[in-house]
C-alpha cells in the first residue's frame, strides 16, 4: 500500500513532502488549513506514503452499527462529546489507555473560514504531556509540511504565535477559507 501511495502522492499528483514524520509513540497532530473534504483523503493518502498510524476522535454515534467498524479501522476513537463531559480530560485519558496514539485534529474546528483557532487541540496536549506536530496542507505549493515536535509551554501566547509563523502563508483547497 506505501509502495502505490507514494505512486500516486508523488508521481500523479505531483505534490512534495517537507520534513518527516517525528519517531515518537504519542503526539497531538494539527493540520492547517482545514478547507474541504479532501482534505480528509490527502490526511489518509500521507499517512500510508509515511507508513504511520495516526488517529482521530469522533463522536460516540459514529462508532455504532454499521459503519462503527470501518472508523475505529480507520484510526478512530469514539469519545462523548456531550455537554457535560470535559472533553479534553476524556481524550487525554486516550493517551493514558494507548501505548501508541497519535491524534489529529483541525484546530480551526470547521472547514469554513474562521478568525480564531479553537484551543482544545492546545490543553489536549498539556493535560496529556506530549508535544505538538504542526501539519501544514499546502494546495498552493502542492506540498505537505511537517513540523519538529513542540512541547506546548505555560506561556500559551508564544505557543500559538509559533504555531501561527509555521502555518503563515498555507493555502488550503478552499483558498478563500485559509486560515
């Protein structure tokens, strides 16, 4: 499967990869920006050209009978995200139940434009203590960047402004709803 992947990520398609996927068993994975469903079909096409397990979280109904089987196959975790449960505590437990979990998320939470990140993605990794990969998906220059790990900090306004810079300039599927 890497072998056809790479096939199709490098040679027909004709994007490039920047940086390496990080050794480490645990992470929380941003990617930037989120503008389109395809952008659910490039994050499955690079985990396969990296030979890397990486997840996702869903809501709970996602993983019921019939399609529950097909999520968790592809990496998710089902997690209830109702009012009253601390999402962020739920899914940093994820980390503590798993020796190898790697989480995806967008952290513009929508494929709409949007003014400001939301911050789960952020306190996920603090309560869970593993760093950060910025994951940049880059349709202007046809490329996928991949960021150094980041240990999220007590100063959270140098930490976002770090994310910020590695994302500066992306431009999603969707041009007119980059971040």
């Amino acid at each position: 499967m890497q072998t056809l992947a790479k096939l199709i990520y490098f040679k027909i398609l004709g994007w490039k990869l920047v940086g390496s996927f990080p050794q480490l068993d645990k992470c929380v994975v941003i990617v930037v920006p989120h503008t389109s469903w395809v952008d659910f079909l490039l994050g499955l096409l690079i985990r396969r050209v990296l030979n890397e397990d990486i997840h996702f979280i869903g809501k709970k109904a996602l993983f019921k009978p019939p399609f529950g089987w097909y999520f968790r196959w592809m990496g998710g975790t089902p997690i209830d995200r109702s009012k009253n449960m601390d999402t962020v505590s739920a899914t940093a437990k994820i980390f503590d139940q798993n020796k190898k979990f790697r989480l995806a998320l967008s952290p513009e939470g929508t494929r709409k434009k949007v003014a400001k990140w939301r911050t789960g993605f952020y306190y996920i990794a603090k309560t869970a203590k593993v760093p950060i990969v910025m994951v940049a998906f880059d349709f202007g220059k046809k490329q996928i960047k991949i960021s150094k790990p980041h240990y999220p900090t007590e100063n959270k306004g140098e930490d976002f402004a770090t994310y910020k810079a590695f994302f500066k300039g992306v431009v999603g599927k969707v041009p007119e709803n980059s971040f």
